[in-house]
C-alpha cells in the first residue's frame, strides 16, 4: 500500500531506498551514474513525497506537475523514484540500460513520464521554459515545473538563456533545483562547493535564490514551500551535496563518475539495506484540456507572374492559419520583421513568444510547449538555426513535432555576406532523424508548405528565402510532403534539371536557353528534399538519361545529395552534375551571388550542355 | 599628416567623422547598418584615439591590441575607424558591401586588420576570450583584447559562457564594451536602458564593471583607463548610447534599424558636415614572436592484430605530438577523460585550456588561438560538437585552421543511448566549407592522422570512437588526407564494400562470408571522408560493378553521401545500396546497436548478396 511520506526520518529513509535502487540498477547494467544519482537522492525523495503533483495513471492530465532531469545521467534516481511511486515493478527497474528496456541510459519518452529527452546537458532548463510558459501564457493548469540540475552544466550558455528568459518573464511556477556535488566527470567543476558563485549569479537574472544543505530533509522541505509560495519570480534552490552520498568509497571521490559502485552489497548494506516503500503521490486536480478551435485557413493568393518573397508568404500563411486554429503558437528570435512572422504577432499577439537572440532558448521553448499538446512554430534566419543544432537534435531523441522555419537562405540574401547565409541548414536538417526538409519556390507554395506543417510529425523545416520570385504556381495547388512538381517535360528530353527555391526559376531560364540550343530538357522542382520523391526522379532519369541538380547551398548534404540517395537500392542514376555554391561568397548583389557561385541560369545551361554532350 | 587625438573636443569631432563616415558608406551601397554604427561611434572614437595600441602598417605583430566587433553589422563603423587610421582610402570606404571589395557587411579577414569573422551574434565575446588567453596563459605581449558588444546579442548563452570563463580566469587584459543602445532589430531590447541589468548580471560572474554615458568622452576616456589599470579581472564597460545618435530623423526611433539613412545630405549636414581627421594610433612596442620548436613527434604504436580505441590511440598521438610541437594547444570541454585528450594534459599541462561543458566557447577560444599562430587541438563527445555549429560555421568563414576531434561517435558506443552519440556528425562537418573529414578505424591511423592534422589548413575533423576496434595497419603506415585504402581485392570482385571506422571490420568479416558464398567483395576503408577519393572509388565501381556503402550515422549526408558525390561530374556509379543508422536506437550494448541498426557483418552480407543478384 502506498503511504504518505512527511515525517523527516521517512523521508531520508525513502532518499536512501532511491540511493539503493540507483545502486542496484546500475549494478545490473554494469554501467550507469551512480554516483550522480545519489547526491540527488534527498532532493528527489522530498519532491516525490511531498510537493509533486502527479498522477502516475494518468500522464497526459494537463494538471500534472513537469519533472525534468536535466541531468539526465542521473536517470538510475528517476526511474527509483518512478520504483517508488509504483509506476514500475522493481524487476523492470533492474532492465536498466538493457536492449529493450524502456529505462535507457538517459531519460527518453518511451517511459510514459518522460515528456522530452535528456541527457545533452544544459537542455533542461530550457526545455522547463518551454512548460512553464504553458501555465504562464496559454492556459491556467496550476501544475509546477522541477528542473534537477547539475552543477558542472551550468557552463552551457543555454542555461544562462534559460534564467534570463525565466526570470525577466516571471516564471513563478518554474523551479529549478541546482545539485552542487562538486564533482564533474573529470574532476573539480569550476566553482567546486562555492554554491554562493552559483546563487550570486542566478539572481543576478531575477530569481529567488534558496540555498539548502542537499541531504537535510527539512530543509529541503521549506525550500520547495518557498519555491512554491514565491510568486512573480521563478525560485532556484542551490544544494550543497556530496556525489555518491552515503558510500563511503565513493563518496566524494573523483574517479567515481560514470561507474557501478565497486561493492553493490556493502554499499547497500552501508545505505540501510534494501527497502520497498511505496509513496503516495499528490494527484492534481485533474483538468480535461478544451479541444483546440480549428478550420481551413483562409491562405493568401499570389496572383501568377507576380513576384513575392516566400518569407513573406509564410508569414501570411502564418497568420491565417493563426486564424483558423486556436493551438498554433509562434515563436521569435528577435528577427520577427525579417522572418515575417511578425504579421502573426500583431494578430496574435497571446500566442506569440518572443525568445529574443538565444536560439538554443528559442528551439527548447518550442519543444515544451508542444509537449503539451501545442503546435508551435518557430522562425529565425536559416544561418542562426545551426546555433540550436543540439536542440534539435535532442528534439528528434524526444520525438517532438516542431515546425522550423529559416528565412535568408543562401547567397541570394546579397549584400549581407556569408555570416548571414544558411548554406548548410538542408544538410542539418536532413539529418535529423524522422524530419521533413521543405523548400518552397513560389509563395502560392509556400503558404501551402506552411499550413501543412501544422498537421505533420516530427521536425519539419521550411527554407524561406529574402528576395522576391516569380509566382509560377495558382493559389489552389496543393503540394503533399514527398512530392515534386515537373515544370518541364516531353518525351524529347536530354536531360533532367533537379532544382528548389530560387534555382527553380533559374532552372526553368535555363531551359529555356537549352531549348533554343536544341537540347530539350525537363525541370523537376524539387520541393520537398526530405521525404523525396523516389519515383519521379528515376523516371526522370531513365527517361532523359542525363541528371543535373542545382542548389544554393554547400555541395554536401542538401538537394543533390538528397536526389542521389534516392537512387540507392533500385536502378542506378545516369550520369550527373551537381551544382552548388563551392566557394566562400562575399557581398555581392543577389544577381552576382548567383553568378559567382555558379547556379544561375547560365551557369546551368552551360554545364547541362556540357553533361548532355558528355 | 596623422595627428594624436585627445582632447575632449577632438575625441567628439573624431565621433562625428565616423558616424559620417558610416552613414556615407551606407548611404552608397545602398545598405548596411548606419544606425547601430552611430550609436557606438563615441566609444569607439576614443578608443581609436587614445587606447588602442594597433600598427597598421604591421598587422601581424603579436605586440597588436585585438578590436573585434562581435556587434559585426556596425562594419560601417569599423570601416570609419580604418579610414580615420590612414589603413584604407576614403575611396575605398565607399565600396562598402560592393562586390570585390573588401568592405563586406559583416566584416571578414578578408581585410589584414580583422583576424575572425563576426556578423552571428554572440560570437565576440567568446573569441576574445580565445584572444586573451594568448597572453594570459601563452606568452608575453602585453597585448589587450577590446571586443564591441550590442546589447540585443547578450541574450546569447555563447556570451555567458564567455562571460564565466574571463571572469574566473582573471582575464585582465580584456575588456568588453557593450552598446546599450535599447533597440534590436525589430524593435526594444529586454532590457531596454536598464543598463544595470546588464551591470549586475556581468559583475556577478566576476568581472569589473564599469557604466558611462556612451556619449560622453571624458566618462569613455576614464572608463578605458581603468580597464587598462585593472589587474585581476576583465572589465566591461557598460554605455548607454542612442542608436542612431545625432540625427534626428532617426535617433532613438524604431523602425531604422539597418539601412542608410533617409536623407544622406541633411543628415551628414547634421553631424557638422564631412571630416578627415587622420589619427595618429599608438603602435605597441613591436614584438617578435620565437619560432616554435617542432619536430618530428615520436608517436605511439599498436601491435596488428591487437584491439585498441581510436580515441585511446588519439590521445596518445597527442601526447607524442605535444612534445615534438611547442605549439600544440588542446582545449576540453570537461570530458578529457573520454576523449583521452586527458593524456596530453598530464604531460603538458601549460598548453591545456579547460573550457568546461561549453562547447561554443570551447571551439571560440581555439579560434582565438589560432589567430594568433598557435595549432590547436579540440575534443569532446562528437554529439556536443553540435552544440558549437553555428562558430565553426563561423570558423571557416574566418578562415581558421581548426582541428576537431569528436569521440563516442555512432551506435557503436552501446547502452548510453542516442543522446551521447554522434550520428551527425559526419554531415555537419562535411558541409563545413573547406573541412577535412577524416574518421579512421584503427588506432595506427587514428594516430597517424592525429599527427597529420597539426599541418592541414582549414577545420579538420577526427571521429574517434569509443570501444575497441582490432589493429589492421602497422605502425609504420602513412594515410594521406584524400586518400583510402583498398583491404581486400581481386579481379574478381562481384562487388565493392566502402565503410570507415567501426564499419571496416564489419565489412571485412562481410566479405569473408561473402568469400564463402562465392562473390568476391572488395573492400575499402573510406578513412578520408572529405576530401574523397574518388578516383579509386571510381575505379573500384567500374571494375566490380556494385557499391555498398555502410556507415554507422544517420542515412543523410555522411560516408554514402561522400561516395555518391564522387561520381559527379564524370562516369555514373553503378547500382548501390547505402546502409547506415535509419531508427532511433535505444540503450544495448554496441554489437547489439550494430545488429539492430543494420550494419554489422550480418546485415552487409545480405544486404551485398540482394545488391549482387540484383
């Protein structure tokens, strides 16, 4: 039977049990953070038993409190705590690390109480933003955000955007708890057991600073009282800890990161032996979330032979489908007027967040918030997206569904120069795992693009570009993910011109110069470069007999790389040309951007007639 | 004639002449940020004037202050700077973002006075405190650090890492000027004019901290000499400015943030008309640097036939390296007992540079190093190398010679799940423009190309893995970049296996299964990843008639991508399959990771026997 755990004594014994189980776990595995997970044991143990509210039976209940292990190492200590609450038996506790287990080496949601992965240090904090501006900004759940910290990760920047975001937001319901064991993997972290370093610097960003003794139920105890009655600003509580706490062969020893315990029985027999306290855990009021209010988007029309700029496209897109759905969320890195999605702002104004210039913030808030049932949208220029990487790489561990959006694709931005450039985000992105890549031409498609978004999985990315394009397709088309569109086609082809965004109408040009040369050629705009469509490119191929890609990105990774995989496991790809920006560009115009790099219309012509004829 | 500025007046009139300055250049091009160059205009007159110590005339000379505008689109402004020095023509100015000319919108190295690209914010900081570490740690040259922030990109996690890392290393001799000028691109900072904000968060991590009012230049004046004078920690110097100070039109106002000024005539009319102070800098006292002692280094070597890990074999070329090159540094990322960089510091703790977890800053500083002449050397997990994308993006624009090395890479590191390993790595690198990547599978190479490295212009990149692969090669082999090696041959050769790393023993025990089926397989370990080589690639494919790639990363971007690339340009690739990591894997231990992901020998057998038949 599940008890109520309050009593000072009950407590440090069920942070001994959480000790022990971690101990155990990792015994079994032969592997594990131990020793991380026992400087932790306290704070954990008086969280469960007294101030998280969560229904163990109900996880999706939006009432549920969030609980992050941003040390993510310290999984053993999660999942003796989820031992504790009676979500697990203790036999799974011991498939820890083992194939098949849900219970990996770091948090993941196979568990079903885990909401995002862990494990990439400095991420959980933010990502505790992302949840915390949930109950904040969109929606009166009362549920409270704990981040388990470590000490060694707050050298990551993306802590540092976390408390400045958190704290000039006032985000009361959003805790973090700092565990100074002292020790990083290697040896002394930085400021070793000076917690004041720590506390001078997180309320030096706003915050109400707790310092505790990190093994003192009591303590503990009033600290998260405090945490929880303290409003208008978000608490930190920094505790003073010993890693491997309670073992005295480990206890505050380097060189014990990482690793089993080196005796399992003594260790256990020095914790108290073995125990099985089953704790009762506060439910929250349990809260059915309102269905989200959702239609058609009325989506802009760009009349054919106009000219517009995708970014601005998506950002009207944007903007209706904000219309038509009450659960999409958008969110800036300060380049809202760039990126256009400030046309949603002034709509939207209560669901748009402004994460300012920190786009590891910017990726991590997206992720919370959409782990609770939200579709967010976030935008900033193409090149800045490579700043999130680790997020977004963690985002695909997490399974979340994201939309990404990066304007200034490319040398054709111009005259800014190369920092501004994203020539490398198709090849970020396509390896991602699980994501979609798309890349618009016209702005009747990427309006489309963008409303599609909204109903994908995973992480989607859509490269907008700066300048005006010609509108080539009607307002009504539609675009399905993995698609392409043939501009150009008849059964004279020579030759197979494979292109995206702005080399589309480059392409299309081109064809026109090689039609007049007698070289007839087909033009497949390849939109969608993740999933890609297989079948039209080898029929392309087989058809034409010749294969030529054009992209205004790095060689590696992007479109031509993406055309090539497709051709893996079936029939090979005829001979092939890959055109794309090879050297380092300067400020030019967006004219010159595309000479210089070799991917404007003449540039095609020139090496497709060199192709066809070779 | 050049004249030594340092009256009140003058600073203010030198002011003057570079908002003007400023606004002229941008003003032709068409473009470019007026505003945020004149909001900074005082500040960095009376540094020009009195503190900088540059010969422009000697670029090179170690002696030399470094300036670095991590605020990198007030390029105007810099530009104004160089001009008022005598460095460039006012002619020159004028070509400003023009194509050719030097004067880029962010600036680059393009010009000899500016030693790393910014124009990504958030970047500066970081690299000043690369910069600064030079003389701190290094050698003697009195030489200071000045780094020009904006406000908007403190939001930044990069500049807090930076931020901790001068200021708990006492790094007295840089000093951070930040531009309050409220406003961000798209319109208020966080923070606005609270410029104590600012004060407090610096001075919490360490750092002397002085405010002025940005336009004043006896305040500036007196705040840059006490930064001078102040031992045992950096200074930041925090001024609340106006952007676009001195022109009504868009002083202070929204709206005007990157481009020319309405109206050029009336506002150069407005800053008192046009000047051309020529400023006489202080030289430093001139310095030669030693030359460094190298030699051939004396590097480990590994019995074939025995097993060892490439990283193991990284560490300890490194260590050998360190003796025979003064001028190896290696900087950590708080893993060094991983990565086996670890080794090196044992031996050479002096040229050991702990950055602790913060990979932008990690990657920052040894982009400082570079500049100023030293070879250095990076490691940390090959996962948390995504954290630091967007400097090494940065990096190559730079020009820097960067070596990387990235450990743990792939499934093939078991139970510790997807969030510790590198599957991406491969294609973030790849798209590095100018990279070499190189992913060695024994601990011979691993070490020869370790070694090799130190010599190799532009980012390279080692991908180290963590268990043990059997030793193939004798110590005595050399591996050129762009080269392979070719392991199993015959003219009989049904088929070619290309596979690098923990995938080249796999492939080899392949193609002894395949051997026994009765096809032939050629196998080549593909340990030069960037630059390929295709010309035995291309022979390899002719002669066998099939190609199987297997790679233990995600599908996109990396080993099979290289090797299709190769075929661009010339004689199409024969039929191909391309294996690598296609789900998100969980916690097992590494063979059971390689079997679930379908590269190990097995899965290579069969897939080559399906391709063979096909």
């Amino acid at each position: 039977m599940p008890e109520a755990v309050s009593s000072t004594d009950r407590m440090a014994e069920l942070g001994q049990q959480l000790r022990v189980d971690a101990v155990r776990a990792c015994a079994e595995a032969g592997s594990g953070h131990a020793t991380s997970s026992m400087s932790a044991a306290d704070l954990m143990a008086v969280l469960l038993a007294k101030h998280l509210r969560y229904d163990f039976d109900a996880p999706e209940d939006p009432g549920n409190d969030e609980l992050i292990f941003s040390k993510g190492h310290a999984s053993p200590l999660l999942y003796a705590m989820f031992t504790a609450a009676g979500a697990i038996s203790e036999d799974e506790l011991l498939t820890f690390r083992s194939d098949g287990s849900r219970l990996e080496g770091h948090p993941t949601p196979r568990l079903p109480w885990v909401e995002v992965a862990t494990g990439s240090l400095g991420q959980g904090l933010p990502l505790g933003v992302g949840f915390a501006l949930v109950t904040a900004r969109l929606e009166t759940t009362g549920s409270r955000v704990w981040v388990l910290c470590g000490d060694s990760e707050l050298a990551e920047g993306s802590v540092w955007e976390a408390f400045e975001h958190a704290g000039t937001s006032g985000l009361d319901n959003l805790t973090a708890i700092v565990d100074v064991n002292r020790l990083g993997q290697r040896g002394p972290t930085r400021h070793g057991w000076d917690v004041d370093a720590y506390s001078r610097r997180i309320r030096a960003f706003g915050w109400n600073v707790i310092e505790v003794e990190g093994h003192d139920p009591d303590q503990i105890d009033r600290a998260f009282a405090t945490a929880t009655g303290t409003t208008g600003m978000p608490t930190a509580i920094v505790a003073r800890t010993s890693k491997g706490k309670g073992v005295a062969a480990v206890e505050d020893q380097e060189g014990a990161h990482g690793k089993p315990l080196p005796d399992t029985e003594e260790a256990i027999r020095e914790l108290g032996g073995r125990r099985s306290m089953r704790v009762r855990v506060a439910r929250p009021e349990s809260l059915r979330r309102g269905s989200p209010r959702r239609s058609e988007p009325k989506l802009p029309g760009y009349e054919v032979g106009a000219e517009a700029a995708t970014r601005t496209a998506f950002g009207e897109a944007l903007t209706a489908l904000g219309h038509a759905r009450s659960d999409v969320v958008v969110l800036d890195g300060e380049v809202s007027d760039s990126t256009r999605s400030g046309y949603f702002a002034e709509e939207h104004p209560e669901r748009f967040v402004q994460c300012y210039i920190a786009e590891q913030q910017l990726v991590a808030a997206a992720v919370g918030l959409q782990a609770r049932g939200w579709v967010p949208y976030l935008a900033t220029f193409a090149a800045f997206l490579t700043r999130a990487h680790d997020f977004l790489r963690m985002a695909a561990v997490s399974g979340a569904n994201l939309r990404v959006v990066g304007s200034h694709a490319g040398v054709s931005i111009g005259k800014d120069g190369p920092s501004q450039m994203g020539l490398e985000d198709l090849a970020m992105f396509r390896a991602v795992a699980g994501s979609a890549v798309l890349h618009p031409c016209d702005a009747n498609q990427a309006a489309q693009l963008t409303a599609g978004m909204a109903d994908l999985d995973g992480i989607s990315y859509l490269r907008a570009t700066r300048g005006n394009t010609p509108v080539i397709y009607g307002p009504e088309e539609t675009f399905p993910v993995g698609g392409s569109r043939v501009l150009r086609s008849s059964p004279e082809d020579q030759i197979t011109l494979v292109a995206a965004g702005v080399t589309v109408p480059e392409a299309l040009r081109a064809a026109d110069r090689l039609a007049e040369a007698g070289i007839p050629a087909r033009v497949i705009d390849l939109y969608s470069i993740k999933p890609v469509d297989t079948a039209t490119l080898r029929t392309a191929a087989e058809e034409t007999g010749r294969l030529l890609t054009v992209e205004d990105h790095w060689p590696q990774g992007g479109l031509g790389a993406a055309v090539l995989e497709a051709f893996a496991g079936g029939p090979p790809p005829p001979r092939y040309t890959t055109l794309a920006v090879r050297a380092m560009p300067a400020s030019a115009t967006p004219e010159e951007q595309l000479r210089h790099a070799g991917i404007d219309a003449e540039a095609i012509a020139d090496a497709a007639r060199a192709l066809a004829a070779s």
